[in-house]
C-alpha cells in the first residue's frame, strides 16, 4: 500500500466551520473498479482535511487488490478525529460502497459517528436553477470556472488500474538489473500518477465548488429590501444579503418572474397585470348575480331589485370588478385576491403603495415566489 501525505496550496472559500459550528471537517473520495461492491475491487482513498487553519490531503492507494480492508481500516481510523465528513454524491455511491465492503470484509466501521454532508444532496432542491446539462462534479466545476489537469473519467481510470497491477506483476518477475525492469517501473510510475492525480483533482475540485452551497442563501436565508417599485410593467425589487457571496452571476425564472442574482444582492423582476379582475365571495349561497350589471350583490340588498334582473348566483358568478395594478399569487396568501375566472389556478393582488410600502406583506410575498420558483419548470 502506498501513502501519500502533503500540504495543499487550495483554501476552503465557503464557511462550513461557521455553517457546522466545527473546525474538524474532512472532505473524501474513492476509486474503484465498479460500482457493486460484491464484484469490483477498491483501490484508492483520498482525504482533505483541515490542519492548522490549512488544507492537507492523503491518500492510501492499494498496489494489489488484497490491500482493500488495510485502505478501509486507515480510512475509518483517520476521521475517528473529525466531525464533518464532506462529499459529493457519496450518499448515493462511496458510503453505500465503503459500509458494504465492511460487512464483506468482516470489519467493524461505520460512518454512525461524523456528520455527513453531501454536497450534491444539499443542492439538488434548487439545480434547477443552474440549467446546466447534468450535475456531475466535473459540470458544477466548469460552471464555476474551476480548471484541473486530470482529464480522465472514474471510468477511464479503471483499466489504467488494471494495467497498472499487470504491470505490477511483471516487475516482480523481472530482475532488477533487467533495462526492461527499469522501463516498466518508469510506466508503472507513469500509471500510478494518473490515479492519484484523478483522485486529488477530485478531492480539490471538492473543496473548490463549496461556494456553490451559497446559491441556496437566495431562497433560504433573511434577506434586506433595498428598494422596490414598479418600472415599465414590472414589480423589481432588490435584495442584499448578509453573509453571502455568489461567485458566478445566475439568472433564472419562468414566463412572468426572473431573479437576476450575484456576490450579496439580488434583483427579482415580476410581471404585472393592470386591468379589470374580479374579487369571488365564499358564500354564494348568500348572493344574486345581477346580470345587467355583471356583478353580485348580497340577499340583503339584492330584495330591492325585481325579480327578472336578478338570478341566484353561483361560484363562478358571484363576484365584484376591480381596476388596478396587479401581481400573480400562486397561492392565495393575501387577502383579498382577485382572478380572471372563478377556475383560473392563478389569483392576483392588488399592487398599490400601502403594499410596496409595507415591508412584513413585501417580505411575505418575495418568500411565497421564491418558494413558487422551488417548484415550478424553470
């Protein structure tokens, strides 16, 4: 087994120590030959961690394929001194992988003990938003304009593994004085940096895209009205942020709402409608809709109108008209809102200055879109 230990020139720009009230936080990653335990082999396992207020890596990579329980053993025992275990996707493959391959090689480790943070996980609720073509590490690195020198997949690397062991095997029928010797061992050297690269640039890579946790900070953290107001046909509003700093500008939206956001503020654009729309009573059954009119009036007032003017109003006619500017509610959260028709699933409110100025309804607002935007097809 070979172990691999060395300072690294990368610094960790998102505050997980802040976020997870600890200073003990490791990031990992593994190598293997597959993805089922049972029938693959695992051959690499690398680490950063925090030492000193700077970043260290390690690495423990298996020369032969019997080297996997002294790899798991030196792992386990290693973040027995940490608090925070960082990954991306290890939820869904390494953890599964690694606590399978405990119980095939009959050793007692668990990752019961460190928190675990999964940072592909942590995202997936807004990836939406990135419109990226898929979330693999690689692709949040590129959209974050993190550069590395491996250029290999995890699945590339697995017959350079496999070439390596082979290679292994000849060198140790080969005598040491052989030149062939020496020209393989040049090879094998050749191969093995290509494994440990991948798994450092990975293990770097890891640590680089923590910023990314920040785009989450839009929709889930306190934010500041810095002003808001109506411009050419939209309600914009402007946020700032505390402790928030996106590194790469995002835009994102439907038809009628788009946030524009980058490092501390954000601007949300929304569509306004301005017309006539009509304000639903509950309880038709105390109503007439007057025809002539087109709207309804309540029984009390309704017996002053004769007969052949009135009808018994129904849900979808029991309303009055309003004119005036207004934004879309996704839900009725503000009362009292208006529709086109009694069916639409979209009701509006009424955008007036009592509104703009009243900074608990603003507030209240901006969450229900943000948490629209959660689930709606951007």
């Amino acid at each position: 087994m070979i172990t691999r230990q060395f300072p690294l020139d990368v610094s960790l720009t998102y505050p997980l120590d802040k976020e997870y009230d600890t200073d003990k936080i490791v990031f990992f990653d593994i190598e293997t030959t597959g993805f089922t335990a049972e029938s693959t082999y695992l051959y690499l396992i690398g680490c950063i961690y925090l030492k000193d207020s700077s970043l260290h890596m390690i690495q423990w990579f298996a020369e032969d394929i019997r080297e996997e329980g002294q790899l798991i053993s030196n792992f386990f025992e290693f973040i027995k001194n940490y608090k925070l275990l960082v990954h991306y996707n290890g939820s869904g493959f390494d953890i599964p992988y690694l606590t399978k391959k405990c119980e095939l090689l009959n050793l007692d480790y668990s990752f019961k003990d460190i928190f675990s943070l999964d940072i592909y996980k942590k995202i997936s609720p807004i990836k939406k938003i990135f419109k990226l073509k898929n979330y693999k590490q690689k692709t949040l690195e590129a959209f974050l304009n993190i550069e590395r020198e491996d250029s290999f997949s995890g699945g590339e690397l697995i017959e350079v593994y496999q070439s390596y062991l082979g290679k292994k095997q000849i060198e140790k029928l080969k005598n040491s004085r052989d030149l062939s010797a020496n020209e393989i061992r040049t090879e094998l050297a050749k191969l093995l940096h290509l494994l440990l690269l991948h798994n450092e640039d990975d293990l770097k890579g890891l640590v680089s895209i923590c910023p990314i946790l920040y785009y989450s900070y839009i929709f889930d953290k306190p934010f500041h009205i810095i002003q808001a107001g109506v411009d050419q046909g939209q309600l914009r509003i402007e946020l700032e942020y505390d402790d928030f700093d996106l590194p790469v500008r995002i835009g994102f939206g439907t038809d009628c709402i788009y946030v524009n956001a980058y490092k501390n503020s954000a601007l949300i654009s929304i569509d306004t409608y301005e017309g006539e729309l009509k304000y639903f009573y509950d309880n038709y059954h105390d109503y007439y809709y007057l025809p002539e009119e087109d709207r309804a009036v309540h029984k009390s007032l309704a017996i002053f109108v004769d007969k052949e003017y009135r009808k018994k109003a129904k849900p979808s006619t029991c309303y009055t008209k309003k004119e005036g500017l207004f934004i879309p509610l996704y839900h009725p959260i503000i009362s009292p809102n208006f529709k086109m028709e009694y069916n639409d699933k979209i009701s509006f409110a009424e955008l007036n200055t009592d509104f703009l100025l009243n900074e608990e309804n603003l507030t209240h607002y901006i969450n229900h879109i943000f948490s629209h935007l959660l689930s709606a097809k951007l």
